[in-house]
C-alpha cells in the first residue's frame, strides 16, 4: 500500500497569523492544508492518508475533510512535542492501519500545496527502486556550508540540491530509523532524509518543480495564490 503521512501540526509562527495556524489559512473558501490533502486525495495510486494535526484543530479539519469531500483520509492523530515526534506518531498510525514489508509512506508537509501528480507518482517508482525517495530541486543560489575544519566552503552550485518534499520510504524502513532515534535520545532532525541518511540508508531523489514552496511566510502566501490564479487561467483559456 502507499499511505501519505501529511504533517499539519505546526503553529506558524512566521506567518504571523492571529486568528488560526497557517495550515488553516484560506484560499477561495479552502484552507491551504485541503489543497495539499486533495493532491493524495485525487491520485489513483494513494491508498491511504494520515494527517497529523494539532489536537485542538482536529474538530475542524474533520469538518473540512467532509465539506470537500476528501475520500481517503483514514485516520487524523494529534501531533506531538516536536517535529519528528510528530512524524513519528503519523507512521505509527500507519503501522496501526497498514503494516507489511512493501508499505510506501510519503511524507509530506501540509503547508506544500503545489506539487504535482508527477512529483506523487515519481515517489513510488523511487523507492521501490532504491528504497527511498527525496523530491529535491536545484539550488539557484549559492549555498555556503560552515564547518570547523573549513569556516567557509562554497559548493559548486551545481552539485548542490535543495531537499523538499514528499519524502519517502519503506514503511518498515523509517519506522526502524525513528525508533533507533529515540533510543539514542536524538531528537532534532531536520527531515526525514536527515534521520535516514544518518543511519546508513540509501536515498534515492527525484527532481520535483520550483514551485513546490512551503509556505511559511506571507510571500510564500502570495506566490501560492499567484499560482493557483495561473492554473484556473489554464483551464479556462487553455494557456
């Protein structure tokens, strides 16, 4: 089976928001974390979607999934203290609801709300190549890496990517990774390739679209209305 792990548990402080999560923040009438769940929702080789949420929005975000009619979402769990916490409360719901050997899970952040079909399909084809799967981009920018042996080195631009996500997994694979981290009391990984590349996983990486932001800022906020305008433009007047 492939199950999306969407993690919704964030408080968005950069956003600088009042009144809700930048997760809830709406876009003609839809919240941001509904664009990112019908992307699964509506892709033929999901299964399954997890989301992990913070507890006192649950109510509401199981409102929302039955107003837009979200169909596979089988499970809404509360987040944790942290970040990997959380995810890993996501991948234990889903050994609860699907375990096996050949379980994907892709695990995506609910604030992503412009990835593709493409991107979805890529995932699974990846990791039942290599085991794992990275959506990345180029880096566009130079990036400068600091260091004690070296203060300052600079990558060539073109060795360098920019991970983002989904990133995914064999079920039984980052599930191993989680627990690992926890009996060795590690509990600040960036991302998920992060926790898998420290234990000696292979990742495998797939180039997804620039416009795959997180949106986490009111600019990112922007360029994702901007975006959706472009494709309703599409649509309608085919360009």
């Amino acid at each position: 089976m492939n199950i999306a792990v969407i993690f919704a548990g964030g408080s968005g402080n950069r956003m600088n928001t009042k009144s809700r999560p930048k997760q809830f923040l709406e876009l003609n009438g839809k919240p941001i974390l509904i664009y990112t769940i019908e992307l699964f929702d509506n892709h033929p080789d999901i299964d399954g979607i997890i989301v992990v949420c913070l507890e006192s929005w649950i109510p509401f975000l199981e409102k929302m999934i039955r107003k837009f009619e979200i169909n596979k979402v089988v499970r809404v769990v509360p987040g944790g203290e942290s970040g990997q916490d959380s995810i890993y409360k996501g991948l234990c719901a889903v050994e609860e609801y699907a375990a096996g050997d050949n379980t994907i899970v892709l695990i995506h952040d609910g604030v992503r709300p412009l990835i593709t079909e493409e991107v979805i399909t890529a995932n699974i084809r990846k990791v039942k190549e290599v085991g794992s799967c990275i959506t990345c981009v180029p880096a566009i920018e130079t990036v400068i890496m600091k260091n004690k042996e070296n203060p300052m080195d600079i990558p060539k631009r073109s060795d360098t990517m920019i991970a983002r996500a989904p990133q995914s997994f064999y079920l039984k694979d980052i599930l191993t990774a989680h627990r690992k981290s926890r009996k060795d009391g590690i509990t600040d990984f960036i991302d998920s390739c992060s926790m898998m590349r420290h234990y000696g996983y292979e990742l495998g990486i797939v180039q997804g679209p620039m416009e795959n932001i997180k949106i986490t800022t009111p600019t990112d906020f922007f360029v994702f209305r901007a975006m959706v305008e472009v494709h309703e433009n599409q649509q309608i007047f085919g360009f």
